[in-house]
C-alpha cells in the first residue's frame, strides 16, 4: 500500500528474488540487503531516495519515515557503509541505513518502514526554507508527492542537524499537526524551536490527540564546547538551550508536566507517560556529540523505539547494527523526471 507506481515489476538484478517482493518501478535492487532504492527529484529544489526492504508487503499499513540530511551531508553519506581509506569520514557516522535494517528486523511489527531521505540543494533544510518567502507552505504537499499515503499509512518526521528545520517549516505550514504522524523526533536538530510560532501549542495539541503518539528529543551539553579554540554555539545558540530553556518551560506553559529522571550520563524531562522524552547528555569530557549521538550511540534507532520500559539496552555507545552496514556506498541515480 502507499507505492507511489500504480504498476510493479520485478527488475532484473544479481541478487536472488521470491515470490513476496514487489520493488517499486524503475527502483534499483541492491546487492547486499535484498532491498529497492528509487531516487527522484523533489519540487521545487532537491531530491529524494526511497529505501523499501525486499519484503514489502503491499497488504501491511506503510509506516513512512521521513529522514531530513542535516547541514553539508549527502544521501549517501547519510545511509553510510563500511569505512575504507579511500572514502570521506562523512559514510561512517550516520549509518541511517543499518539502523533502519536493524529496526525492520527487530522493531518491524506489521508495518512496512519505508525510509526516504530528503536532500536541499546546498544541502542544508535551513538555506532551503530561506531561499524565498512561502518556501514552508511547499513542504505538506513536496512529502505527500513523495509517497502518497493510503487511509493507514502513518508517517514519521525526524532528521539530524540541520534537518529538524525541516519538520519545523512543516509545523509553520499547517494549523495542527495532521493525525497520520504517530511521531516526530529531533535528532540533534531542535535549534529551530521557536515557542512565537505555535510550535508547543501545536505539537501538545497534537500529542493530545492520541497517547501513541511520541515526541522525542536528543541533544547533548553544547555550550562550552570548542574547535580550534573557538566555541562552536552562540551564547543563545545550541541544542541544550533549545531543550531545557526553550522547549520545557514552553511546553510547561501549554499544561504538560515533566518529570525529571536524570541519571550519570543523561538529563531526563518525561511527560505524558513517556510520549514526550527530551534527553540531554552530560558530556562531562565537553566533547563534540553531534553525531555521536546518531551514529555511535544509536540514536536513530533509539527516537524510533520509545516509549520503551529499558532505556540503556539502546543509547549505550556501542553500535547495535554492525552487522547492517552495507560494505560499499550506494550510487544512487535518479530515475524519475
């Protein structure tokens, strides 16, 4: 259900192929997972890949998540694979590929997880949203062409970095948040939040609406760390600041009541009976966690799992998907106008 060709086919690939898969048209097979990636273009200004795991199954309910790149990453690095020499350091610190795999493996219940990434040109959500006015109110309908949604498809929207300005020019678009997103998570990414703009009104209202519904937050102690000397955040900048300063009180303001559950590692803000989780980690060592979260601590993987009764089997630092990892780059070509 979902697949955005009315017709499927199965395309000639090197890999073997059953009964049950139903690539979409015009996809490319890859050669290790017995999966089918589509790449195409996005209106007005970027591009897109869609991942479908070889087993799609036309009769489950799609659950589709949409992966916003953060600042200066590509597709491909995104997905990641098996670092070489001769490859950028960029293909070994996301891995959105095998943390997908290992979520379609262990966490699939009876949906299909369809992956697609979002790429800006100049690869950056934030410079896309101010390229021109009125670029928000284009995002509702540039994700619905992506993938257009049957009555039980339900959608996620996250990304990392800069990507989360994406699913907040997404909130700026509509008066409430449509009822087909069961999640919303910020990997990193909340710099955006901007309580002025109705989106703790906006994102309560929608929680309210269904109890499985969740809103995650990842971020880390950003405002004392340095590279090459210089502080990397502003004095008001930083995700710490758009967590515990901005986004709790504002939330607080809109009848949520947070529970404080920190620990050696994480400051904790709960509420809601777990549909909201906002951690924020120590970094006692005051190192540079940005993508250490997503990749290294598995925090993908993490935002897609809550709410769950163990919270430390999965953000613990140590790769739960080693063995997804594809051992090339994918190459992915557009194949759609």
């Amino acid at each position: 259900m979902g697949l955005p060709a009315v017709a499927f086919m199965l395309t000639a690939c090197s890999v073997s192929t059953n009964a049950n898969r139903s690539p979409l048209s015009g996809s490319q097979p890859s050669p290790w997972f017995e999966e089918y990636t589509l790449a195409g273009h996005l209106v007005p200004d970027g591009r897109y890949v869609v991942n479908i795991a070889g087993e799609y199954d036309p009769a489950r309910p799609d659950h589709v998540v949409f992966f916003a790149l953060p600042n200066g990453n590509s597709i491909e690095w995104t997905a990641g694979c098996t670092m070489t020499p001769d490859l950028d350091w960029h293909h070994d610190i996301q891995h959105i590929a095998a943390q997908t795999r290992y979520l379609r493996e262990h966490h699939g219940d009876d949906n299909n997880i369809v992956l697609i990434y979002l790429e800006a040109n100049g690869k950056s959500w934030p410079g896309w949203r101010r390229k021109e006015e009125g670029r928000d109110a284009l995002i509702p309908s540039m994700l619905d062409d992506v993938w257009p949604r049957e009555s039980d498809t339900t959608w996620t929207l996250t990304g990392h970095s800069g990507g989360g300005s994406l699913s907040f020019g997404y909130l700026n678009a509509l008066e409430q948040v449509p009822e087909h997103i069961t999640r919303i998570a910020f990997l990193d990414s909340n710099y955006a939040f901007a309580e002025e703009e109705g989106h703790a009104a906006k994102l309560a209202r929608w929680l309210e609406g269904d109890e499985k519904r969740v809103l995650s937050v990842l971020a880390y102690e950003d405002r004392e760390i340095t590279f090459n000397g210089r502080k990397v955040v502003s004095d008001t900048g930083g995700t710490f600041r758009a967590t515990l300063e901005r986004m709790v009180p504002a939330f607080e303001r809109e009848g949520l009541t947070f529970k404080s559950s920190d620990n050696d590692d994480w400051m904790v803000r709960t509420a809601m009976s777990g549909q909201v989780d906002f951690r924020v980690h120590r970094n006692p060592e005051n190192k540079i966690l940005h993508t250490v979260m997503v990749g290294e601590m598995n925090g993908f993987v993490h935002a897609m799992t809550l709410p769950r009764e163990r919270i430390d089997d999965i953000l613990k630092g140590e790769r739960l998907y080693t063995e997804y990892v594809q051992p090339l780059p994918y190459d992915f070509k557009v194949s759609t106008p």
